[in-house]
C-alpha cells in the first residue's frame, strides 16, 4: 500500500550483510556511477569512507552561543576564578540547507546528528533530533526513522548514489512521547508557565460554563408554579 508523501514508512529495498569482496565490488560500481568527486574507498581494515549529503528539515529554531565580545587577559582571569554563565541565541536555519560529511562505515546515525550540530554550532541536545532515510517510489515520498545505531554510509552503499532511491534528511525526533530530559532548565520553566496559564483559562473556562448552567435552571425554577 503506497505511502502518504512525508509519512514514516518501512522502505523495502533489501537490506543484505556483504562479504568483503562484494563490498569491494560495490564500490567500484558505486564510484563509477557518480558525476563528482565524492568518491567512496576502501580501507586496510576492512572499514570504507565515503560521503552522505543530509538535507535539513527543521521546523523550530535551533539554539547556538550567543556572540560575545573577543575576551580580555581580566576577563579569562576572571573566568578562571568563577564559572562563566552559557548565553544562548536562537534562529531558524535556511530551508533545506544542505551538508555533505565525510564519514566511515562505522559511523552510526547518532554519530552523524551529531556531527551536523557540531558543523552548524548547535548546542541542543541531539536526541531532539532525527535522521531520516527517505525514497521516492511511484510518486510517493517514504520516510524510515532510522535507529541510533544504524550505519547511513552502508545505507548509502547498497542502494547506490541515486537520489531517489535513497537520501537523508535531518528532522525534528517527533516520538509522540516528549523527551523532557532533552530541554534545559529555561524551556522546562517557561513550559510550566505555559501549562498553568492553559490549566486557569481551563478551569475559568469550566466554571464558567456551570455557572451559566445554574443560572438557566435556576431560571427555569423561578418561572414554575409550585404543584
């Protein structure tokens, strides 16, 4: 059953352990189907290096330092003695900004989210994070959350540089469950200030409601002849 564009979905390519040698011959085949120079190698170890693109999709903004002025020998002094409070700042990324990274086959997916905060300077948690494998099949778009431990570069490899078969896109981790463990002490606190505004206008909302009720019955009582 074909997918709702944007939707997780399982992708159906096969997804085979390779021997050494076959690893090899995918390589070659690899390398000579792209147009650039992104080549993907083999190594001593058995291990091989190569290139993901990763396109960001992020909705929120994401938090980086706050730029602060080049620091003086008494300002290092002065934070040596103390520690030094961490200023942040907030912006949204370009729309689908894109990031090529050089990686092994080893590297796992965590790692990859990782390395793409580092790149951009991003200082959230990266577990508010996802990486995302995504395939266009039949003019439907089908996105696989991929787990932490999964390896993109042997993604990347089996299905070939083709685009379509196989990219990946880092998202917002929309679990359905909030990771409160990810946020920091400020966004927890003006969370509580948001939930107990909406808990008051709710309960106003209530109160208000059977009030309104009581006086219609009480209304209704006063209009009536007793027997």
């Amino acid at each position: 059953m074909a997918a709702a564009a944007g939707k997780d979905e399982q992708i159906d390519w096969e997804k085979p352990v390779l021997s050494q040698a076959e690893i090899e011959q995918k390589i070659k085949e690899y390398n000579s189907q792209i147009n650039s120079n992104l080549f993907m190698s083999l190594n001593k170890d058995g291990s091989y290096t190569g290139f993901i693109k990763v396109q960001l999709k992020l909705v929120r903004p994401v938090s980086v330092p706050a730029t602060k002025k080049t620091p003086t020998i008494h300002d290092a002094k002065k934070v040596a003695r103390s520690q030094a409070v961490k200023r942040r700042t907030s912006f949204y990324l370009p729309k689908d900004t894109v990031k090529h990274l050089h990686i092994i086959s080893r590297t796992r997916a965590s790692e990859v989210i990782e390395a793409l905060l580092k790149k951009f300077m991003v200082v959230d948690n990266p577990r508010k994070f996802a990486l995302f494998e995504r395939s266009e099949k039949e003019d439907q778009v089908y996105l696989r959350k991929l787990p932490d431990d999964e390896q993109p570069l042997r993604l990347r490899l089996l299905a070939g540089p083709s685009e379509k078969v196989l990219s990946f896109v880092l998202k917002e981790n929309e679990t359905g469950e909030v990771n409160w463990d990810a946020f920091s002490m400020p966004e927890l606190h003006n969370f509580l200030r948001i939930l107990q505004r909406e808990e008051e206008e709710h309960v106003r909302q209530i109160l208000q409601k059977y009030a309104h009720c009581r006086q219609k019955m009480q209304e209704a009582l006063a209009t009536r002849t007793p027997g």
